[in-house]
C-alpha cells in the first residue's frame, strides 16, 4: 500500500480509527482501576444467644407452672455441636 492509498484509507476510516482507540482507552481504564483493599465490615450483633449447658424443657408459656412441651438436649443430635438459642 502506497502512502496515497493509506490516506485515502484513512480519510474513508476516521470513524473506525476513533472508535478503536476509545475502546483501547476504556478497555485500560477498566482493568486498570482497582479498588484498594479495605478493612472488612463489622456487623453488630442483633441477638444475644445463650448456650445450653445442659438439657431444658420447653415450655408452652414463660411461667415456670406452664404445661412442658418439648425437651431441648444441651447437645444438637445431627450435629453434635452445643445448643445455641436466642434469649
């Protein structure tokens, strides 16, 4: 290609020669901006829990003459871990 055939080119092209060299800059902005690492979020707690110590009974109202509903073992049986509840 002669340097009058390149011109001709280039006049024909200015669209396209344009369009790539955004893409290029844009292509390098995007990989190139990276977010610093920062601290983690904290999150608050919502809910005291309380770790059963041993197995406590259930029951159908917070009155200790209330009719018994359920046993809670102090140790979950799938799991084998300590029972955790919400106070």
């Amino acid at each position: 290609m002669n340097d009058a055939q390149a011109a001709r080119a280039e006049r024909r092209n200015p669209p396209l020669l344009r369009l790539c060299a955004l893409l290029v800059l844009l292509a390098a902005a995007w990989t190139g901006a990276a977010v610093p690492a920062s601290a983690p979020e904290v999150v608050e707690p919502t809910q005291e829990l309380a770790l059963l110590l041993m197995g406590q009974e259930a029951l159908s109202k917070p009155d200790s003459r209330s009719k018994a509903v359920a046993f809670v073992r102090a140790i979950r049986p799938i799991t084998g871990r300590p029972t955790v509840l919400p106070v």
